[in-house]
C-alpha cells in the first residue's frame, strides 16, 4: 500500500489569468509554508517550458524542461511530479500551488499528481463572472491565440473554458464591477454544484481564509473523474432566472440519424452550452456523448450502453454508472435515452424542444423495431470517425 504523501497539492487553473493569478496570491498569503510551482508553456516555440517556483517573496527557483515529442503539455506532465517529489523531500513546504498554464485542463494534471503518489487536495477554477458569456461563446481555436498546449492541439477556447469549469470543485470568483445578475446566474446554473469563493480585495477576512479552506479541504480524482462521464455526470437542472435559462430534455426513444445530422447546426447554436448523452436509432447499442460549446459540437461514442451487455459484464461496470443508470432505467430500453441539457441566457425553449422531437423516430419508424433502426442511412459515421 503507497504511503499518503505529506505534502499537499491544490490545482488552480483557468483561461482568466488575472482571476487565476489573484487565486494563487491568495493562497500564498494565507496558507504558511506554501509555494507556487507553474511551468509557463509560451515558450514552448524555443524548445522549453519555463519552471518557476516561488513563494510569497518572490522566486525561489527557476530551470526549464525539455519538450516531448514536440509536445509542451507532455513535458509538464513528466516535470510536475518529480519537481513535486523534489518539494516533498526538502520538507519545508506545507502546500504546492500549481498554477496551471490558460489553456491546461485541470482534471489531467491532477490525475498526473494522483498516478505519481501525491495528494491533491482541491482543485480551483478562478473565473471572472464578467468574462464566462465571452468565453463560452468563443469559438475560436486555441491555436489563434497562441494558446495551445501542442502542435496537434484542435481545441477550441469555448470547450476548454467549458470543461476547466465544470471539473473543478471550487471556483474562485474575482472581483468584477463588470459582472451583472444574468451573469452570475449563467455560472450557477453551468454548474450548480460548485463551492464559489470570492477572492476580490473587499471580502472580509474569513472569506480570504475560505479559498485556503477549499484548498485542503480534500479531492477524490475517481470520483471527479466518474462525474464527467457521459453515462452518469451529474448535469444541472431545470432552471430560469434573470434572463438565463437551463433546458433538461429527456426522451426513451432514439433519434432518426438523418433528421438529427440535418439539425445539428440550429440546436448546437441554440444555447451557450450543452452536454450529456444521447441514443441513435441506426446504432442502438451505442452510448453516445454531446458536448458543444461555441457554436461547436463534439460527438463521440461513449461505449455501449449497460443495456446492450451481457449480464456478466455488469460486474466489470464501475459501481457509479451502475447506480446512474438504475435510476432511469425504462423498462423495454433499460439506460438507453436521450438526456441532453442546454444553457443560456435567451434559450428559445419552446423552439428548442420542438426542434429536437422533430429529430426523434416517428411512432411509425419506432414500431419498425431494431432491425429496421440499423438500416437507416449511417448520418453520424464521420463526424464519429466510424
């Protein structure tokens, strides 16, 4: 059995620098013996990644690390550990702050931390209320703003936003005159769960020492992990207040290929924000996954559904998707559905429902069975690289 490590690990991260830079200020400020390790990846067209380590009085230590495989992001995750591991054995640090680079994704490097022995602690998101619209609707490739990771990074700045959101735990709020009701609401109903901190200058001193709480409050990378699969994560719920609405739509009867593919731009545009998991007729057994952010959608399989495996499979299924799909079981389909959610402020939900029964099988098509379902024409082969 591996020995818990003695040191504790907190992850911040986030596109909105200035937020995540008064985060880890923060931090520093409050929690004794911490210190602040952040590899700086746009140096990444010289060949290296920049290391620093510091604390509240400035740098302690500075070196760089080679890229891999012309990667910046793969050379963080073989520095972090043992630059981690280094901190450890000195004996002197209470707490590592990694404060990741904008564009890294926190739910990586913290399962890098955890694979490599360490304990991760809390994993923060700093976030501008301001900025999440802007962001979120951003559609532009990480590439244009020299933000990403590697050469062969396709990822969009709404997407990566969107998922650096919604992993964390804890979000730390920075201090926006600009932000309004509709924008708050918009980040509460992206992601209902999480524990917001202020981190602004006028918060009182037991709303500081909050952040340093979150921060050691403890982590548990498979369940965060488990939460972001599509067959059970746990998406918001109905919503509507100050202009922002959130659309939970589900259905146990599988979508017409053709008529969904035809549909995708309308519904993908439709809100700010969508997720969750959805039920072709033409591949019945498979689980398939929405994620769209930006004006664009991802679409990948997911695996089958339980309902589609042997009964002597099921034991092989983590604990956690089994208790999911038991609590929608249908009775003739078992976990296969559609259950996507929408987002945003202005959501036409009327308009955006109609629009998706429209893209169901008729009661025509769905009495035809199975059989019939897998002969439709294949719409969805290529955007799922079949």
């Amino acid at each position: 059995m591996a020995v818990p490590s003695a040191l504790s690990v907190v992850i911040v991260g986030g596109l909105h620098a200035d937020a995540r830079k008064a985060a880890v200020e923060r931090l520093l400020a409050d929690v004794p013996g911490s210190v602040v390790l952040h590899h700086d990846l746009a140096t990444a067209a010289a060949g290296t990644v920049v290391r620093t380590i510091r604390d509240a009085t400035g740098i302690l230590d500075a070196g760089e690390a080679p890229l891999v495989n012309d990667c910046a992001c793969c050379a963080l995750r073989e520095d972090l550990v043992p630059e981690l591991r280094r901190l450890e054995d000195v004996g002197a640090t209470h707490l590592a702050v990694v404060e990741l680079w904008d564009s890294v994704e926190p739910k990586a490097m913290a399962e890098v931390v955890a694979s490599g022995g360490l304990t991760v602690t809390g994993v923060i998101t700093a976030v501008d209320p301001a900025l999440v619209l802007p962001y979120l609707a951003n559609g532009d490739d990480l590439a244009e703003g020299g933000l990403a990771a590697a050469a062969t990074d396709q990822r969009t700045v709404a997407d990566t936003f969107a998922r650096q959101l919604e992993y964390a735990p804890v979000l730390a709020l920075a201090d926006s005159p600009e932000a309004d009701d509709e924008d708050r609401e918009l980040l509460a109903q992206l992601h209902p769960t999480a524990r917001q901190v202020p981190i602004g200058h006028g918060d009182l001193a037991g709303g500081q020492q909050e952040l340093a709480r979150a921060a050691l409050a403890g982590f548990d990378v498979e369940a965060a992990a488990a939460a972001q699969h599509p067959a059970c994560a746990l998406l918001p719920a109905e919503a509507d207040a100050h202009g922002v609405s959130t659309l939970v739509w589900r259905r146990h009867r599988p979508f017409h290929p053709e008529r969904l593919y035809e549909a995708l731009e309308d519904i993908t545009c439709a809100a700010a924000r969508s997720r969750g998991r959805f039920w072709l007729a033409d591949k019945p057994d498979a689980l398939l996954h929405w994620d769209a952010a930006g004006g664009a959608l991802c679409v990948e399989s997911a695996g089958p559904w339980l309902a589609s495996l042997p009964d002597a499979a099921w034991e092989l299924v983590p604990p956690v998707r089994r208790a999911a799909a038991a609590l929608d079981w249908h009775p003739e389909h078992g976990d296969c559905c559609q259950h996507l959610v929408f987002t945003s402020p202005g959501l036409d939900r009327d308009g955006l429902e109609s629009l998706l029964e429209s893209c169901l099988l008729t009661d025509a098509e769905y009495a035809a069975g199975r059989d019939a379902w897998k002969r439709l024409p294949p719409a969805f082969d290529t955007l799922l690289e079949v």
